[in-house]
C-alpha cells in the first residue's frame, strides 16, 4: 500500500541540521594548522564534512521539486516560486556579503570587485574562470549559484512537462553528470573547478527530484523504497569495488572526481528514502530530535558564516598572542567557540532579519491563496 507523507516532515530537518553540522566541523577543523594526528575513522569524519554539501543538494531538490509539483496548476507559479526564493536567500546572502567585502577591504587590497559581482549576481562558483580569490567569508557561496543556476528552467520544465517526463530528465542528469566530470578530467580541468561548476553538480539536485516525484507516486511503498534503496546503493558499491584498483577512492584521480560525488549521493537518497517511508517511527526518532530540529532551524546562516567567524576566532587569538600548548585542547577550545558564536549569531539573525522577510513570504503565500 503507498505511503502517504504530513506535509511537514520532522526528519528532512534532522538530515538538514546533519549536512550542516558535517561542512561545519570539516571546515573549523581546517580553518588552522593542528599539530594532531587523528586515528584513521576519525580523521576520515573531520576531513569529509564537504559531503554535507551534497546532502543539501538532494534535500533541496527533493523539497524544492515538491513544491513545484504540487504548486504547478497555481495561476502565480512563477512569482510565487521565486518570490519565496527571494526572501529565503537574499536578504542574508546579501548582508553576509556587504560585511565580508567592507571588512576585507579595509584590510587587504586583493581587489575584490570581481569577485563581489559574481557572488552579488549568485556566480561566485564561476570565479574559476576569472582566476579571482574570493573574499574571505564567501567561499562558501558557491554551492548557493548551482542551486539557483538549476533553478533558472527547472520550475519551466515542470510547469510544463509530465511527472513521467521530469522523471526521465532527472534521471539523465543523474546519469551524464559523472560522465560530464570525468570527460573534463580527462582533458585535463582542475579538480576545483569540476567541484563547484554548476553543470558538473547537477546531480545531486536531480536525485532530490525523483525522490520528490518517488514519494508522489502509487510505488512509494515500504517494499519498493526497500528494494529501490538497495539495489540502488549495490550498484554503487559493484561498482566502487570493481574500480578501487584503478583510483576511484583517490582524490583528484580522474575515476574519483567522477564518481565520488555519486557515491555520497546514493548513500544519502537511499537514507533519505527509508527515513520517509518510516517517517514517524521509533528508527527515525534521532532525525526528529531538538538538537538536530534546532540546527536545522539555523542552517542557512551557520552555513553562511561558519567561516568568517573560524576565521575572525584565529586572528583574534594571533592578535592577542595567545598560544595553547596542548593540541587538543586547541581544537576543542576553537570547536566550542566558534561554533557557540554561530549559533548565537544565527539565532539572532532569525529573529531580527531572517525572519521578517520570512513572515513576510508567509504573509503574501496565505493572501494569494485566499
């Protein structure tokens, strides 16, 4: 019998405040030298939260290509859609940026202009092509442009196509997006590049969307996500171990950057798809808990400025001279720092500018329905 999912599902949040926490403890690990030699499993778990992003990308485009399909008859679609896009991302995105710019100018002269247009007109993964830095603060954003670059024709296509048809396009990108990366490896693109450009991320979106049409659909039923899951993640691992003798578990191999990002992906749609055919149970309890409801709540903002506050804690202790003898302790004393500073500027950003533009959004969604 299908599964029937609550319009608001807790545990989406718990997998958002998981991505979230993963790009936050990779990239405050890095943020400094540490003279710490972590054992193997614990080293892999700080230096692979870049993984996190991927989630992101599945569950946006799991929620987003949900809301289009079931907003798609509405006669203000397109207003609607990128009116609510609007006041979810740009007003911190913007102010996130205006800081990190006057704070890098008045301490550096990189020249940053470049960089500021991109970033201002959500290109900032297109800064390859420039051979600009980013400012300090905004690297971050990159993963922001290919979400919105998907986004450009993505509601077009849905508006107007079949679910059948928007499952066999989803499909494709799945399908060709690795194919895509590894032909550019092969002529000799940078791993950064093939990282952060839109076409070569694409995938990662699509799978939330067939997920989205997945879970609308008469199969979606505890047995078929089982089987679905499953088989999905042996032809992920078949194929890993059929290739590990020829580098695709090396970073930066040309077999690596082609097929890691999948890897990630199916084990990341497969969790996500027996968590929703399960929504409610006692399995899916921990995805439901506070912490991860509370992180979720905040993740935007602590994605946004994870970085520029790891960094503003190293230079502020360099400026006072500060120097912690014991290695571990500087870690954790910089875990617990800057990730306490996060939360409180994040909770203070949803209440004081988050969230007007958010009622606001709310508001004009309940009046154009009415």
């Amino acid at each position: 019998m299908p599964v029937t999912l609550p319009r608001r599902i807790p545990e989406l949040d718990g997998f958002r405040g998981i991505a979230v926490l993963m790009v936050m403890v990779e990239h405050v690990y890095e943020i400094a030298a540490t003279r710490l030699t972590p054992p193997g499993p614990v080293d892999f778990l700080l230096t692979h939260g870049w993984l996190g992003v991927d989630l992101f990308f599945i569950l946006s485009g799991f929620l987003i290509t949900g809301i289009l399909l079931d907003e798609r008859n509405r006669e203000d679609y397109f207003r609607s859609f990128y009116r609510r896009r609007a006041c979810r991302i740009l007003p911190l995105a913007i102010a996130c940026l205006i800081v990190y710019s006057l704070v890098s100018v008045s301490t550096d002269d990189h020249g940053y202009l470049v960089d500021f247009v991109l970033t201002l007109l959500f290109c900032a993964n297109l800064n390859v092509f420039f051979g600009v830095l980013p400012i300090p603060g905004t690297g971050v954003m990159w993963s922001l442009a290919v979400e919105e670059h998907f986004y450009l024709l993505w509601p077009l296509i849905i508006r107007r196509s079949s679910k059948r048809t928007v499952a066999c396009l989803a499909a494709s990108v799945i399908l060709l997006s690795p194919i895509a990366r590894g032909l550019a490896m092969h002529f000799g693109t940078h791993p950064q590049s093939v990282y952060q450009l839109s076409w070569f991320r694409f995938d990662g979106l699509a799978m939330g969307a067939l997920l989205a049409i997945f879970v609308r659909s008469g199969y979606f039923t505890v047995r078929n996500t089982w089987l679905a899951a499953l088989a999905w993640l042996a032809v992920i691992l078949i194929a890993t171990a059929l290739l590990t003798p020829y580098g695709v578990l090396e970073a930066k191999s040309i077999l690596g950057e082609t097929l890691r990002y999948t890897q990630a992906q199916a084990l990341f749609a497969a969790a996500m798809a027996v968590a929703l055919v399960h929504q409610g149970s006692a399995a899916t309890a921990f995805l439901r808990s506070r912490f991860l409801g509370w992180a979720a709540a905040l993740s935007y903002c602590l994605y946004l400025i994870h970085m520029a506050v790891g960094s503003l804690y190293v230079w502020t202790l360099h400026r006072a001279g500060v120097i912690i003898s014991s290695p571990l302790g500087a870690l954790l004393l910089r875990y617990v720092a800057v990730f306490a500073l996060c939360f409180a500027l994040a909770t203070l950003s949803g209440k004081y500018l988050e969230g007007p533009f958010l009622r606001m959004r709310a508001k004009t969604r309940a009046i154009a329905a009415a």
